[in-house]
C-alpha cells in the first residue's frame, strides 16, 4: 500500500474541508461584559443547536477578596433560578515563592442536590492585579432524556497576604430532565466587578 504525504504547497491550497469533515468549530453567539455587576446572566443561545457549550471566562475581578465565583441553572429562560445540582471540587496551588504546594478535595466546596448558587472556585484575591480566567463545558443542555453533566476548570489568584496560584476543577450535573435554557454567574460576596464571559456552541 502506498503511503501519500502532504507538502507546504499542498496544504496551503486547501481553501475549504469537505462537506463530510466535521471542522469541530468554536461558534461565537454572545459576549457579557461585567462592570460592577450583581449577576451575569445568559439567557438565550442555549438550545438543541449544539450538543456541546463552551463558557470562557477572562480576566474575572471580584469586587471583595476572597469571594468564589459562582453558577446556577435554570429550565424557564432565567425567570427562576435553582436546578437541584451535585458537584465535587479539587484544586491544585502553591504561593509565589514556590513553597507551600498543595493538592486536595474541597469537600466544603462541593454541593449535593443544591438548589442556590454554587461554586465553581475557591476565593479569588480583589487586588487591582488579580482574577480569574478559566472555561465551563456544558453538555446537551437541551437533551429530555439525561441529566445536564458540566465541566469547569479555573485559574485564579487567591487573596491571601502571600498570593497563591491556585487551579480549581469542577465536575458536577444539573439534575433534570428539563431543558437548562438559561444559567448565571456571580460571586459569593459582593460584585463582578469587571471581565468577560463568551459563550461558544461547538459544531
């Protein structure tokens, strides 16, 4: 069997995939901008169009020290909050010195068939140099048959006298059969007091 191999210029000519490739894009459908804001809340463009949703979250400040950024579900287009929801927590950090690294559960972060708001982070540092950046999978948000499981991974500086790097993952599912249409960000204590959400649908 003879093997084929692509070039430079054979590759550089490609202006299109075919019909029956999957590109497995990233599609932009809205962009928040929080600026001393209560809550960030997305209620239109989660629908059966993706199976698969995408959260970014850049450069998130918190208005207090120390406050955990925050999620909840809804099932009617944001007019009420609460979907009972199950997650587990862990982080990874260590300070600026390179001491003091750490691995663990979270367990007081955690919930189980929670209906408020829960943490998708432990407390962010509200120095004018820190924040958050990290990214939310959401799956079939749309599905009638499965519960709706997500995947959070977050990075952020704590706001300890000593600042830590500190990564977070979050895994965890909203407990309904009913379409999750609509969800909200915000903080254990105080404002978003500025950064940015993108919500993507991956083709």
């Amino acid at each position: 069997m003879a093997l084929n191999f692509a070039n430079n210029n054979s590759l550089s000519s490609i202006t299109a995939l075919p019909a029956s490739i999957s590109g497995g894009g990233l599609n932009l459908i809205s962009t928040q901008t929080a600026s001393s804001s209560s809550t960030i809340d997305f209620t239109s463009g989660l629908d059966s169009t993706y199976k698969e949703y995408i959260f970014k979250f850049i450069n998130i400040h918190p208005a207090t020290n120390a406050a955990k950024f925050r999620l909840i579900g809804s099932t009617d287009g944001g007019s009420s909050y609460g979907v009972a929801t199950t997650t587990s927590m862990f982080e990874a950090m260590q300070d600026e010195s390179g001491n003091n690294a750490v691995l663990r559960y979270e367990d007081g972060d955690d919930v189980a068939q929670s209906t408020s708001a829960f943490p998708i982070s432990t407390g962010i540092g509200s120095d004018n140099d820190e924040c958050l950046s990290g990214f939310l999978h959401l799956f079939e948000p749309s599905s009638s048959t499965f519960v709706k499981h997500f995947l959070t991974s977050t990075n952020l500086v704590n706001g300890s006298a000593t600042p830590y790097t500190v990564s977070t993952r979050v895994g965890g599912y909203f407990n309904t059969t009913s379409a999750i249409d609509a969800v909200q960000f915000s903080m254990s204590s105080g404002n978003i007091d500025s950064g940015v959400i993108k919500l993507y649908g991956v083709s």
